[in-house]
C-alpha cells in the first residue's frame, strides 16, 4: 500500500509505501532534488505512549527494509530475522522497530528502476547521485512522518552502521543510541577497488543497454552477478572459505575444463545467479558509489571527531568483527578514538569470530550477547518496560 503524507498513520506492525509530494522535496547533497519522493519500509512492534521506544535499522549494500519479513521476491527470511523478534535483543515487544529501503534502492524507494514524472518512464542513469547523507536524510523524513521526534536507537551493520554515523552526525538531537557495527568512517582505495571492478561487470554487459535496460526489456543479469560474486568474497574471511569449502572438489574428478570444479566455484556462482532475482543493477551502481563518496571527516574539516562535537548526549556502541577485513577493527577504532576525543560516552567491543564481515547475520552469540546488552542497559537507563 502507498500513504500519502498527509494521511494519519496507524503504528502496528506493518508498512509499505510513504509519499512525499512534489511539494515536499529530497534535496541531495548533488545540487539535485528527488521529488515526488517514495520510501518503502516496515515496522514491527508498536510506538509506546510518550514515543520513547523507535528504533530505526540500516541496511548494508543489498539489504532492504524487509529485516525480519519474509522477502518478498525470494521467500526468504528477513536479513535480520535473528537479531529481531519475540525474546531477541530487538523484541517488538518493547520497540517499535522502524526498516526502510534507502533511496538510490530497488524495493519501494525511489531509485533509478522508478519511474521518472518528468518523462514517464524509468530514471535509468539519469537518476541524480546520491550518498549515504542523502539516505539518512531521506529516513528522517520518514521518521518525522511516521510520528516519531527522536529515536531510542538507530543501528546497523556495514552500510548501515556508515548510516548510524551519519545520523549521529547530521541529527544528535534526533537520537538517545547509535549502535555502529562493522562500518568505517570512510571508504578505503580497496573497497573502491572491488566496487569499481563490480561495476565494470555490470556496464561491460551488452544487456546493461548504456543503463537503458528496462526500456529494452532486458536485464544485465551475468555482470550483475558476477558483481555479486566479486563482492561476497569480501564478505567473508580466508578461514570462514577454508572451513567451509577448502579444495573440496564438486564431483569426483577434474572436469579438465572450465564448468565449476571446486565447490567455492558452485556456491559463488550460486550468490550470483540467486542475487540477479533480488536486486536492480542500476541501484547497484549508484549504492555503490555513495558508499565510495563516503568520508565522514571531509564533511568535518578533514576531522574526524568535529563529526561527533554535537552528540556528546549520544549513548555510543562500536562493535567489530577480528576476521572482517572489508571493515577492519584499525577503522572502528578510529570512530572509537573520534568518539572520545568528541567527549561522547561509547562502548567498544571487538567481537572474536573466524566468520568475517558478514558475521552480524551469523550465528555469533558473543555479537548477540553484546548487542542485546548495550540494548537492555540503554533500555533500562530509558525506563522501557
């Protein structure tokens, strides 16, 4: 369903679609403006009388507002769907849980897949760029409509926990927690690298049409996955690829060719081919991006702990994963030694784990245990039941 801004807006568990009118519009830090505006999300749990118990959740690159829903498109469960949930560290049984798709996305909010008033067909790559400030501050918006004036927590992982930053940055008076996992203040030259080679696959595609696809009625679905398959890598450690795969071969046998050999080669070649179903191509270029023009100290003078001079009243929590070498502990700890430096509370813990960066959506109980302990103390300093 779509909800006109104007409308009043029930707050149990649910969602769909919030359009701000032309009236109403996104300004980007480009210069350009979105507008109309549409952003998909879902809630769960309810908003509590004085409104003191919201928690808005991130998502990283290809994740979506459906965190604890079954996924429309795969049928899958949501992406947080063990961190969300009765008896887990966000148990809709206290929060009014609050998930949204990030502009520049692919599931309701307005990205380059949506339709463009101004020609009646889609942005394509005439779509405006967008960063990571301009996700945030299109969530505000989101926000503010949906009735909430300041959240108990804002939290995320990778892209996500790059949110949480900027949301400490951007709107301190609009938060009581940010909860920063797996991130960094700024993208480094070799996730550039790895994004660049993706994108790459993507525009080398003859399906990508100049990014005009879906005029054509096709899509780029072998660069978009081998995109995919670049990126999952850096998802994962050298230990969790060792564990799991090793040299195990897929059959018995070479196949003295070029089919799937090893059984790495088959399960990358499965996050490719399941991904393409999932996710729009052009949304993957300019997410891409915004994570690339992502620096939080350059917004700041170059430093870092002027992000953070506002959010002094902030209750903070890094966490970090010892095999994540997307987003290493060296770059939380820069946040973390920001966050002091700005004179703001915060809570660092280093989680030990073979898993690497994608072990905020593993079965990782010293992250869960983490997570939920920041949470009931921040909780019971707030008085929430």
């Amino acid at each position: 369903m779509t909800i006109a801004v104007e409308a009043p807006i029930a707050f149990e568990t649910g969602g769909g679609t919030i359009r701000f009118p032309a009236d109403r519009p996104l300004r980007l830090d480009s210069g350009a403006q979105l507008a109309p505006l549409e952003i998909g999300y879902q809630t769960y749990g309810a908003l509590n009388a004085d409104k003191s118990n919201a928690v808005l959740v991130c998502h990283a690159l290809t994740g979506d507002q459906y965190a604890a829903s079954p996924h429309p498109t795969t049928g899958k469960p949501g992406w947080w769907h063990r961190v969300i949930g009765p008896g887990l560290p966000l148990d809709p049984a206290r929060y009014f849980i609050i998930a949204s798709n990030v502009i520049g996305g692919c599931m309701g909010s307005t990205g380059p897949s949506s339709i463009d008033p101004k020609t009646g067909e889609a942005y394509g790559l005439s779509f405006p760029m967008i960063t990571i400030a301009d996700m945030v501050r299109a969530q505000a918006m989101l926000v503010e409509a949906l009735g909430v004036d300041k959240l108990f927590a804002v939290v995320g992982g990778s892209m996500g926990g790059m949110q949480v930053l900027r949301w400490a940055a951007d709107y301190p008076e609009r938060l009581v927690n940010a909860i920063c996992i797996a991130a960094a203040p700024r993208h480094s030259a070799q996730n550039i690298a790895f994004h660049e080679v993706g994108r790459q696959a993507i525009m080398a595609d003859p399906d990508w049409r100049g990014g005009d696809y879906l005029r054509h009625g096709v899509r780029p679905e072998k660069g978009l996955a081998v995109a995919r398959m670049a990126a999952h890598i850096t998802y994962l450690s050298e230990a969790a690829l060792q564990r799991k795969f090793g040299r195990e071969l897929q059959r018995d046998g070479l196949s003295w060719g070029f089919d799937a050999d090893f059984q790495v080669e088959t399960y990358l070649r499965h996050q490719g081919a399941s991904f393409v179903d999932r996710f729009d191509a052009n949304s993957y270029l300019y997410i891409t991006r915004a994570l690339d023009y992502f620096d939080l100290a350059a917004s700041f003078g170059g430093v870092l702990a002027e992000a953070f001079r506002r959010a002094r009243h902030v209750r903070f929590c890094v966490l970090s994963f010892s095999s994540d070498w997307l987003y290493s502990t060296a770059e939380s700890r820069d946040v973390v030694r920001a966050l002091n430096a700005a004179g703001c509370r915060t809570s660092f813990v280093e989680i030990e784990t073979d898993k690497g960066h994608d072990a905020f959506f593993l079965d990782e109980p010293q992250f869960d245990s983490a997570l939920r302990g920041f949470l009931d103390s921040a909780a019971h300093a707030q008085g929430l039941a």
